[in-house]
C-alpha cells in the first residue's frame, strides 16, 4: 500500500525501513572513512567489514562488554572460536582479517595502548586445497530451461544468469551495469570498475543480445535509473548485488542441481571451467574474467583433465 501510495499521492514518505548505521561508530567514528579514504576499499569490501563487525559488536553487548578500549586477547579469542562453529573457513579468515584490521587503527588512533591483532588467530587454510564450484554445460542447460521466459520476471533472470555464465561477470558488475555500458551499433558490453580496477568490453554475444533486448523491450519497466536490471515491483529501484545471488541460487535449486554454496559464483567459476576445457592460456582467462592476481586463475589447472594427462604420460613439456 505504502508503495502505491508513493507513487500516487505527491509528498507521500510513510514509514520507510530505516537505514542500519555502521557499527563501532561511537567508539571508533573514524575507521570506516580510514577504509574508504585512506585504504581505498570499495563499498562492497566495506560492506563486508561491516558485517563482520556487527557480530562482533552484538557478542560485545550480549556478555555486557562496556567499552571497546578494554578489549582482550581472551575476549577476542572467545568471540572467534564462536564464530568458527558457523562460519566457513574463507569467512572465518576474512573475520579475523576485519580484526587485526580493526585493532591496528585503535593502536594507531590511541584506543588500545597495545597492538593486540596478532593474538587473533586465523584459521588453517592450505592454498588451492579446495576445488573449484563449477557446474557441467549440460547443468546450465538445465537451469537456464527452468526459467519461464514468457513473464517479466523470467526475461530479467534469464538475462541475468546468461551474463553470468557467459563472460564470469560477479553479482555486483551485473547489478552495476547501465544502459550506457552497452553499445549496440558496435556490439560492445563494457564492465567498468571491476575488483582489480580496470575495465573491460567484451563482445555482445547472439544469445545474450537477444536476452538483454527482450528483457528492455518486453519487461523492463519505466524508471529513472540507469541501471538495466530493476526490481519488478514498485518503485522499481535497481537490483543489488543481493537480487542477482538469490537469482542464481533459486535457479539452481530449482533445476535440482547440487553444488556448495549456490549463487552467482558458480556461474563464474562454471565459465572459467570452460575456458579452461578447451585450451585457452591461464592469463587470457584471468584477463577475461578480471582476477586480479594469476594466483586466482592458477587453482582451476587441477582440473584441467586433459592438460593433467598429457603431463602424466611424459607429454606434457609443451603444456608446462
């Protein structure tokens, strides 16, 4: 109601869901501005630092914990080994980095007289231990025929989750992506302001032309913002980053394909698996899906079968 109401009767506010603030702010107002000005960190990343703090500050007011200065290491420890009863070891590590990040600005700022960050202790990771969460082409096949392109909502997805697979974009470069980033007489999809910082065009394949067009002509409804992706309701605001994982993941569910940790992400990893399989160089790839370091590309020649072959029957000089 509230919504049509915006939209019908001028002036109208109502009772808008309030903004949650950042934490730590009365205690450490200026650490979030030192990650954004002084570390150049994107709003995602600072998203992330939030999160994490926010179940720091709620485990301080749940044991009565008065003051940030006069925190421990037994504190610290108590909260970490909490967390790991349901954190993922990847979350965990980006915990106990948003930690000692957290307890390096209070030494500096004079909020603790000690550097206390090492004695937060991450967990063991073994680089590359893990594999990586693709899924078989004849999977995506199957996701892709679960979405019912006849509605609105369907010709968003179905453009969406092509995006994905297509050139590895990550939820957030779809959900920024504008009407001004596609060029259509020269056939250009540019992706501005990636995690490394550059920028890259790629060309607009058959498949995801005609997607994106159905999706701007059949579906998507009027609204001031550039963004191409909306919400299909009232006041139609841009999708975030949030939309296009839960886009993926309900996808996935729904075609009953099994995977760890369902999202946007196993369409990027699912893309470069592809490239992988049919013989493109590591550093073409890295490029092409924007990894900052080739330490990110490198982990999926484990599952380079072909090229893993080759090396194990002594003729493999020539992919080494």
């Amino acid at each position: 109601m509230e919504q049509m109401l915006r939209l019908t009767v001028s002036g109208f506010v109502g009772a808008r869901r309030p903004s949650v603030p950042l934490p730590l702010l009365r205690e450490v107002p200026g650490f979030f501005p030192f990650l954004r000005d002084e570390r150049g960190l994107s709003s995602e990343s600072l998203r992330h630092y939030a999160h994490y703090l926010r179940s720091f500050e709620r485990y301080l007011a749940r044991i009565r914990f008065a003051h940030l200065g006069d925190v421990t290491p037994l504190v610290l420890t108590a909260f970490v080994t909490e967390s790991a009863k349901t954190l993922a070891p990847a979350s965990m590590l980006s915990l106990v980095t948003t930690l000692r990040t957290l307890l390096r600005f209070m030494h500096r700022e004079g909020v603790i007289d000690m550097d206390i960050s090492r004695t937060v202790e991450g967990p063991l990771i073994y680089r590359d231990a893990g594999l990586p969460r693709s899924i078989a082409w004849a999977d995506v096949s199957r996701v892709l025929a679960t979405v019912d392109r006849r509605s609105a909502l369907g010709k968003r997805d179905y453009a969406i989750l092509l995006l994905l697979v297509s050139y590895g974009l990550r939820a957030g470069e779809v959900a920024r992506l504008a009407l001004d980033d596609i060029d259509w007489r020269q056939g250009r999809l540019r992706v501005s302001a990636r995690k490394a910082g550059n920028s890259t065009s790629y060309p607009i394949s058959d498949a995801v032309g005609e997607a994106i067009a159905a999706y701007l002509k059949g579906a998507r409804p009027s609204s001031s913002h550039r963004q191409v992706f909306v919400s299909t309701a009232p006041p139609f605001v841009p999708a975030t980053v949030s939309v296009i994982s839960h886009c993926a993941k309900r996808y996935l569910r729904a075609a009953g394909v099994s995977v760890p940790r369902p999202g946007s992400h196993t369409f990027r990893h699912t893309c470069v698996q592809r490239l992988v399989d049919v013989g493109m160089p590591f550093k073409t790839i890295g490029d092409y899906v924007g990894h900052r370091s080739p330490q990110s590309t490198r982990v999926y020649g484990k599952v380079a079968v072909e090229s893993l072959r080759e090396v194990a029957l002594g003729d493999g000089e020539g992919v080494l």
